[in-house]
C-alpha cells in the first residue's frame, strides 16, 4: 500500500474514533466488564510527548485521543526542580515499533492518525522509512533544563480532585471524562531534544552482527553521537548512509545531513537549550484512578495499541516485501517462491492494512461482541526471500562460485603441455618432449575441489536457505521483540515458532 493511501485511511479513521469514544459508552462498559483484568501499574503514569499547541501543567489530557481535555480538574500546587541534566544514547532499532518507543510515540497512531496533528514526532516518524535489509540506528539526545510538576496543596495534604468534578465523577462518569479526559498533565520538562535515524545500506551479511553488537546501547553519555559515528565507520563496510533528524528545542539550527553535521549538533545540543532556545518537550500524564478515581480507559487504549502494533509491523514487512519485488535479482527466493506468490503475499498484506481500522472501530464501537484477531507479521514473512549473500551456505556459493571463474580464467590462459627436459638421442642429438604442464595441474586440481565444494553446498542448499528464513524472518525479530519487552506480542513462545518452522520447512 503507497505511504499516502496508509496515512490517508489513517486520517479517515481518526474521525470514526472520535464518534465512538463519545456515542458509545453502553459499549465501553460492556466491554470493560467482558474483559476484566488487574489494572497495569505501568498505565498509572506514562511520559509522553508535549504537544505542538502546547497543555498547562494539571490539565486533563484524553490519552486514547491524545489530546487536551477542556478543564483542570485538579486541586494542585506547582513546584519546579531547576538545573541542567543531559541525556544521550545510541539504539538499534530492529523494527519501527522500537522507533516508537524511541520517541516516546503510541503505535496507535499508525492506525488512525492520533495526535499526528498534534506532535511534530508524529508527522517525523510517518516519513521514515525502514527496511530489514539495511541498519537502523537511533541516537537520542536529550537535555533538560528542569521541570515543573503538581504537589498537593497545604491544605488538603494530598492531590485530590476539585470538588465540582469529584460530583461530577460520582454522579456522570461520561460527562467527567468529556471535561477531564481519563488523565492529567502531572509534570513539564523543558529544554531541547534531538533523534537522529541512521541508515547504513549495503552492510555485508557478515559484518551486521559485529557492527550491531558494537553500537547497540553501547554508547552513553554526551558523546555517544561521536562515539557511534566513529564505531559504525570502522566496523562496518558501507560507504552509504542516510541521516534523518527529529529536533525540538535550541535554536533552530539546520537540519544534520551528514554523519559529522549530526555529531555536531548532538554535541551543541547543551548549548542551544540554554536561555529562549528552551521549551516544552515532554509531559508526564497520571490517571485520575492514581487519586482514587474510576475513569477507566485501559479498553480503548488497549485496542489501539494493539491494532497500531500490528500495523506498523505489517507496514515493514509490506515495504520488505514491495523491495524484494523490485530488486528480484537481489535476492533468493525459497522453496515454492516466485514473483508471483511474494506479490499475492503483498496483495494479503495490503488487504488486512485496509482491514485494521475498520476492525479496530468495530471493536471500540461494540465491545461487548470485540473479538479481537492479530495477525503477526511473521505469518507474511515466512513468504518474504532473503538477500544474496545473507547466509552462510549462499555466501560460501558465492564465494567459491567467484573463486571457480577466477580459476577457470587462469586455466584458459595456461598452456595445457610444456616442454619437458630434453630426452637423450643418437649421435648427440637431443629429441624434445611435452610433459603435462604443473601449473595447469594445480589449476585443474583446484577446479575440482570447487566444484565438489559446490556440489556439497547443492546438496545442503534447500535446508540451509529454509533456515535463514526461519533465522531471518522468525527467530531474529522474536528474540529482539521478547528482549526488548516480553509483554511484547510479538514475543511469540517456542511453540509458535515449532508451528512457523513446521510451514516453512514443509516440502
């Protein structure tokens, strides 16, 4: 599906969510008591980030909308901690969820658009685009000139609820949650920020786990930018790099474009956040459920999580996919695969991309019937082929293929026989002979040794690429994912995939 068809139903879809977060709360309470779980500490406090048209400090925020509500509905004192702090680190990003998290960015935005026009972040992030045949890599920087956050006010001891809205909460929940949102804006940080995404193409297959290894959360501190720079120059192999920045905050300086313009920036960032280049970058929102509320909005947040996740993977394996039809002679394609079978794979991907917003409204507009269904993105990359050259047993055909025609070049060029000592004669005179050539020999020998080389590698060829599927599509992304966060689902178990090995190992 083209980027902007993605956006444009993404667009679409922003508007059905609206409708259903305020038409429908019979369906909302359906669906909270049909899917009854604990509540998840980690959604008492979440950082996210400030918005372009700017929120106070203790304002209602709608987070499944993320956007501001109308009224301030708690009772609060604001305090501030002064003083500079920084903050650099450099990730691989092995997917674009991992971008999301990187930016501080719910996945649900990739479904309906939510608070695109809202976050500059947002509208940076629907422009970058990431392919599982190059290396990805983020460098954030941060530095923060402090923070201003609620306390309670003397009187009451502990944060609380004004108390029109404590009535308001008791006797409309709906009402309370149109005026206040299901969170508040808890705390403020200022100063500057700066993501870099760092695109090194053409990495041979053999030195992507090193340069991985060597970089990957490596680098800390204020000159991580510099550090990663130098590292990914030395260990890797590419001379082709794309840098694309996301900054907010300083002044203004020019976007980075080279890997030395980002190191720069990054290393002034301290400078340019100092005095009016300051400004609000990030907000800590707290559900009202922290002061003892029950404005419950885990379902929607839910769905859209879980359907935004599910559409930013398939929207990478798409874009894989799309590639692979493009560059066919650069790759190698598996057991039953063809140009044909990998654009019917491309065709289901862009069907269930069309599918999801529609899936997902159903769910937030009749929760009592939601049923919701993911489809993971391995179940299309078992389809997807791998690169020339990305495997052990493809790299050493290769090799000794290139190895065999320098080798054959040498050999035509080599006389076959050479004249041999002389061979004694009568009467003083010396007969010549030819003898087999020794550097023809060794040629010949070596020729061979090919070539059985080759057929050993033929015969274990099917296996082997079958398993660099597995390896590259599967395993690799599952063991990143459930690294990453085992809540993740895509941290498939090992019986899902004995159940992927099973299809893509099957004759």
């Amino acid at each position: 599906m083209p980027a902007r068809n993605q956006i444009a139903w993404g667009l679409a879809f922003i508007a059905l969510v609206a409708v259903s977060l305020i038409v429908f709360p019979a369906f909302r309470k359906s669906y909270e008591r049909s899917h009854k779980k604990p509540p998840n500490p980690r959604m008492f406090k979440s950082d996210v980030s400030f918005p372009n048209g700017g929120v106070l400090l203790g304002n209602g925020w709608d987070s499944v909308r993320s956007s501001a509500a109308p009224a301030i509905c708690v009772d609060f004192e604001e305090a501030e901690i002064t003083g500079q702090s920084s903050y650099a680190q450099v990730d691989y990003l092995r997917d674009r969820a991992a971008l999301d998290k990187a930016l501080n960015l719910d996945a649900s935005l990739h479904v309906g658009g939510i608070g695109s026009s809202l976050n500059a972040k947002a509208n940076y992030v629907q422009k970058i685009h990431l392919s599982s045949d190059s290396l990805h890599f983020t460098v954030e920087a941060k530095v923060e000139n402090g923070v201003k956050y609620v306390v309670a006010q003397k009187k009451f001891g502990v944060l609380q609820l004004k108390n029109n809205f404590k009535k308001m909460l008791k006797k409309d929940p709906e009402e309370f949650r149109k005026e206040c949102g299901d969170t508040f804006v808890s705390n403020i940080h200022s100063g500057a920020e700066l993501y870099g995404i760092i695109t090194a193409s053409d990495v041979s297959s053999d030195k992507q786990d090193s340069v991985i290894a060597s970089i990957d959360g490596s680098w800390k501190g204020a000159e991580a930018a510099v550090s990663m720079a130098t590292s990914l120059r030395e260990k890797s192999d590419s001379s082709k790099y794309k840098v694309e920045v996301y900054q907010f905050g300083g002044e203004g300086q020019a976007v980075a474009l080279s890997l030395d313009e980002l190191q720069k920036a990054a290393t002034n960032l301290r400078a340019t956040a100092m005095g009016r280049g300051a400004k609000p970058i990030q907000m800590e929102i707290t559900r009202y459920e922290y002061l003892g509320g029950s404005v419950d909005s885990t379902w929607g947040l839910q769905i859209l999580n879980h359907y935004g996740e599910e559409y930013s993977r398939l929207s990478v394996a798409e874009q894989d996919a799309t590639t692979a039809l493009r560059n066919v002679g650069a790759y190698t394609f598996g057991p039953q695969m063809n140009e044909p079978a990998l654009q019917k794979t491309v065709d289901q991907i862009d069907e269930r991309l069309r599918e999801i917003p529609d899936e997902c409204r159903h769910c937030l507009e009749n929760a009592a019937e939601c049923k919701e269904h993911h489809l993971q993105d391995y179940d299309f990359r078992i389809h997807i082929p791998v690169r020339h050259g990305s495997f052990h047993n493809d790299k050493a055909r290769l090799d000794t293929e290139e190895h065999r025609s320098g080798l054959s070049n040498q050999l035509a060029a080599t006389q076959q026989r050479v004249v041999c000592n002389p061979s004694g004669g009568g009467s003083g005179f010396q007969a010549l002979s030819q003898c087999t050539n020794p550097a023809y020999s060794n040629l010949q020998t070596a020729i061979n040794i090919d070539d059985a080389e080759l057929s050993n590698l033929k015969t274990q060829y099917d296996q082997a690429l079958r398993g660099a599927i597995l390896d590259q599509q599967v395993t690799a992304l599952k063991q990143a994912r459930c690294t990453a966060d085992v809540s993740d689902y895509g941290c498939i178990d090992y019986v899902e995939v004995g159940k992927l090995e099973k299809a893509i190992m099957a004759p």
